[in-house]
C-alpha cells in the first residue's frame, strides 16, 4: 500500500486516558483525558537486518531465530533471485549467522490422510528445534512451545507431537469423542447438514507454560451450529469439556496466563467476551463501549478497542484480575482503524503495544504505533530509512526483545517489489 509521502518519526501528543467510567458507558464522546507530550524525535532507530522477508522463530533464545519467508522470485540489489530457505541468528549487532539443519522426511498417518512431512532440525543453545522446512507450504497446523524442545503437528481429526530421536509421532488428542469417531460424526454432519465437516480441533492454541492446549469443536454436538471449548492436558492425554451454552459459540482470544483463556461468546443476536479457567469456571469481561473487540492477549493484560461511530477508535489496555475484574490501564485515540495478521502485539514483558494504523484520510497508509504502556506516551513509526523509496509500507512487525522491532518493509520498484526487514529500536 502506498503512503505517497514522508512522515517522520515522532512522539505524537495523544490523549491517554486512566480509566474512570463503568462499563456501559458509551464511547462516541471520548474521554477527557491529560495531554502527554514530548519533543519530536530525528528519524533515527533503523538498522538493517537483510533484503529479505524475516520472520521471528517464536522460541526463547539467546539470540533471535529468524526464518524468511521464501518467494519464487525476489529483488535483491536490482537483481531478480530465485527464492531459497534459510534460517538464521541474529546477533546484537544486526549480522546473521546461518544456523546449520538437518533436513528431514517423517510420514504421519492421521487415519483419514497420509503426509510426508518435510521438516529440518536446528541445534542451538544446546537444544534441538524441529520446524517445518517451509511454513508457507506445509499440509498441517504447527505449532511448538517456548522454549523449542517439542513441536506439535494439528491435523483436522486430531493433533501429534514428534519425538526428536525416533521421528516418530504419537497422537495426543483421543480418538473418539463418547465412542464416536472422527468419521462416525462426519456422517453424522454429511446427514444433518449436507457436508461432512467436523471442527474436532479448530484453532488450537498451547499454554504459556507449554502443558495444555485449548481449542474449539462441535463434536459433543455435530450438526447444531455450536461449538465449546476443550482442553488437553498434553501429559496425560484426557480432554476436558471447558466452555459450553447451547445455543452459543466460542472464539479463543488468547491466554491470561496457563490455566485461564479468553473467548468470545456468540450467537445470532450478539456477542461478549468471557474469561475461562481450565477448572471449567466462565466469568463475564465488563469492557468499556459498544461492540469492543479483543486485539490481544499476554501475561494477564489484554489490548482492545471499541469504535466511535463518527469514525476512529479507541484502544484500552487493560489488565485482569484471577476474579476477572477488568481494570483500565491506559487509553488512547485512533483517528482510523487498525489491521492485525497474526503479529504479537505485546512486547515480551508487557512495556509496550504495538499496532499498524490506517488513516481514516489515507486508507492505503500503513503506520505502526507504539505505545508506552507504563510512560503513556506514543511513537508513531511512519518514516521509513532513508535508504526505502517514498512508496514503501510497513507489511509486517514482531518483538526481538523488550525494546527492539522486527520489521518488514515492502516497496514498489518498475522493475518488481523489493522487501527488506528492518530492526528499529523504541526509545
């Protein structure tokens, strides 16, 4: 998308908001809040990191994994390239030392499909972390825990995790749901609804401390529309029933912490959001404003947003409590909308939240905010290095520390698209 100018950097003047009302408040008048401002910053921060599109490994380690996204052909240096696989480490200083894998077939009969996974092994800090070669083609869910000792492969009827001296994999989730099948419930479905689709494991996600993991299905009632939640404690294989209305739906948001989760909950007339322990207990979240809608969740804080109607939004981070009483820790204005794909939000410690912004005057812009959660103050990353033309965007962004980004940055050229990743340090 093309913003058509230079913007600088800066610490903009916003409106933060400690928070005072009762939920059912309406948001179109926005808040009084004090004004926060600071000088502006000089375009600095930016440090090269490669002509490539990097995305960060989410495992912990000494120093940040990074895997590029492979195209079929690229621009490097005004020359077009053939795509290839590689992952690397990238070290303080921003240079890239290529981590040496492993490469690897292991076959996984799921019972409905059989796949020859092509996957690699990296050795490092002592450890061994198995991956898929290419994320962007690969038949199956991946997904691994923190500290990359084990990867977990979701199929539609169920989920393996693999084991690194074997190759081998061994199912997890049960087999049967009260002593139906996968295939039993999928006639079952063909029969109700005309299609055979059962969510017996959709959207999974592992707790922080790598012991369970939650997903949802209708298999305790194919055909109804419904869905509940379930949990699987990954030790010992039993899956647990966590969340369920009939005549609602639920969404996972994401982990407070490893026994509670956010979900939406939902059905034709509307929807709210609720915090869900693993002990199956449900508590209704009092959010501030109509329609607000979850962007992320970390370590008991979660960041939100509620449009006004005369345009623009409002974000709120908020933390909540083992009781879920949600309490307001900041609050800024948005004089646009936000786009989130699948990027971390929260640095790793919670210090800030970051989001790409759209303009509601520049719907093609992409900037990325920043804000401070503790010094309630905003960045807004909008200039880009001096080296990117005018027409770059910001396409993608994670965390490498508590006060580093990774970014991607896209521009067009005559002769094609050219991306480079970027880190760009806050503060």
């Amino acid at each position: 998308m093309k913003q058509g100018k230079y913007i600088v950097i800066f610490i903009v003047t916003c409106m933060l908001t400690i928070a005072g009302c009762s939920s059912n408040e309406a948001l179109e008048e926005r808040d009084a809040s004090p004004e926060v401002s600071a000088e502006p910053q000089e375009t600095k921060g930016w440090v090269f990191v490669g002509d490539e599109h990097y995305d960060k490994l989410l495992v912990n380690t000494e120093n940040p994994i990074l895997l590029n996204r492979i195209q079929a052909r690229h621009r490097v240096k005004n020359k077009l390239i053939e795509g290839a696989l590689h992952v690397v480490a990238l070290h303080g200083n921003n240079t890239l030392e290529n981590i040496v894998t492993t490469k690897f077939e292991a076959k996984l009969d799921t019972g409905i499909a059989e796949f020859a996974l092509k996957l690699q092994r990296l050795k490092i800090d002592g450890r061994s972390i198995t991956i898929p070669q290419d994320r962007n083609d690969f038949p199956l869910g991946f997904t691994l825990t923190k500290d990359g000792k084990q990867s977990y492969f979701v199929a539609e009827n169920g989920i393996w995790g693999l084991n690194d001296e074997s190759n081998e994999f061994k199912r997890l989730t049960p087999s049967t749901y009260n002593g139906k099948t996968y295939e039993d419930l999928a006639k079952t479905a063909m029969k109700w609804t005309g299609e055979p689709i059962v969510a017996w494991n959709g959207d999974e996600r592992l707790s922080p401390d790598g012991t369970q993991m939650v997903y949802f299905g209708d298999k305790h009632d194919v055909g109804s529309g419904d869905s509940a939640l379930f949990a699987l404690d990954i030790a010992s294989g039993v899956e647990t029933m966590i969340a369920h209305a009939e005549g609602y739906s639920y969404l996972l948001a994401g982990w407070l912490d490893s026994q509670r989760v956010i979900s939406s909950k939902y059905n034709n007339s509307g929807s709210t959001y609720v915090m869900v322990h693993l002990n199956g207990k449900e508590s209704k979240l009092d959010l501030r404003g109509d329609s607000p809608m979850i962007y992320d969740v970390q370590n008991e804080i979660i960041a939100y947003y509620t449009p006004f109607k005369s345009g623009g939004s409002e974000f709120r981070i908020a933390s909540i409590s083992k009781k879920g009483t949600v309490s307001e820790m900041v609050s800024f204005p948005m004089d646009g909308s936000s786009r989130q794909d699948g990027y971390a939000s929260f640095s790793p410690n919670n210090t800030y939240f970051a989001a790409i912004f759209v303009p509601d005057d520049e719907p093609k812009a992409r900037y990325l905010k920043v804000l401070d959660i503790r010094g309630h103050t905003v960045v807004d990353i909008a200039s880009l290095p001096d080296t990117v033309s005018r027409s770059a965007d910001i396409i993608g962004y994670d965390w490498v520390d508590e006060n580093t980004l990774l970014i991607t940055i896209s521009e067009e050229r005559p002769d094609g698209e050219s991306i480079s990743t970027w880190t760009f340090s806050i503060g």
